[in-house]
C-alpha cells in the first residue's frame, strides 16, 4: 500500500512540475506578442488641456441623415447598411485639444469610444488620426465634403462627423 501511495505521490508531483513549467513557457511567449491597440500621438498643445465636448440626452429614434455629396451620389466608403437610429448630432463647443499647423488648425475631439483629430482649413479639412478606446471598433467614411469617424462598441455608436460642404468646417459630435 505504501509503495502505491508513493508512485501516486511521484506522478502527481512530476506532472504538476510539468504543467507548470508548459504553462510557464507559454506564458512567457504570449505575454511578449499579445496585441495592444495602436495609440496616437498627442497633439502638442501650448498649455491646453483636453476637455470633452458634453453630449445632449439621447433624442428618439429617427431616420438617418447623412449630408449629400456635391455629386449627389454616395462615395465608395459608404456604409452599405443604414443604421436603425440617428444620431443626436451635438456642436462641439467645448474647448477640444488645439494646435497650429502649416494648412489650418489640428484639433482632437475625445469620446466615450474613441479620439479623433482633425486639421481644419479654411474651406476644407482632413483626418489627422483617429483612435478608438478600448474595447470600440472604429470605422472611417471620407467625401470631398465631409468626413465621418464612427466609434462602435455592442450596440453602442459614437459619430464624430466634420462637414465643411456649406461653408468652413464645423464637427458634430453625436451618440446613438
């Protein structure tokens, strides 16, 4: 009886020695390649703090709207399926992250889902970055009119949208 106890005893100490070191060497090589989402660079800004445009309370559902193109046809980026809810388009108007460039201004609009930056021109501007938090999926429409950065986590949507196809560019920042 004695001998099994310790045959029992040797095999339960040489396969826990061996699960533990497996695990040990797998850990290791996962810990060196697991996947972190890609950060943006901060936009340097002369003593301005980021300050997060506010959101108005959620509005009903509506139907969709999306500004025309000057061509009157949607772009190749276009989303192919129209989400069931709009928007609740909110100016931003709160101080967002400012810094100069060559072409106009850069400013980062932070969001529940996500930051995105853009150069604002006079007559046009363009996407500098956009990052989605953690946990968001992000998606990108650009027309020669406007720009929209979609932030998506579950049933969650954040939209940032710049539009400059009526005058200079302004952002609306909207959830839904």
């Amino acid at each position: 009886m004695r001998r099994g106890l310790v045959h029992v005893l040797a095999w339960l100490l040489a396969t826990g020695a061996a699960v533990t070191l497996s695990w040990w060497g797998v850990h290791t090589v996962m810990a060196g390649t697991a996947y972190e989402p890609p950060r943006a660079l901060p936009v340097a800004a002369a003593g301005a703090a980021t300050r997060r445009p506010q959101s108005p309370a959620p509005e009903p559902p509506a139907s969709p709207t999306v500004p025309p193109s000057p061509s009157g046809s949607p772009s190749s980026g276009s989303p192919a399926a129209t989400p069931s809810r709009a928007p609740a388009p909110a100016t931003a108007s709160a101080s967002p992250t400012v810094a100069a460039s060559a072409a106009g201004r850069v400013r980062a609009y932070d969001t529940d889902g996500g930051r995105a930056v853009f150069d604002l021109g006079a007559s046009s501007a363009t996407l500098v970055s956009a990052t989605p938090g953690t946990g968001w999926s992000m998606q990108v429409w650009r027309t020669t009119a406007w720009i929209r950065v979609e932030f998506a986590r579950d049933a969650d949507r954040v939209s940032v949208f710049c539009t400059w196809h009526d005058g200079p560019p302004r952002v609306q920042i909207g959830t839904y």
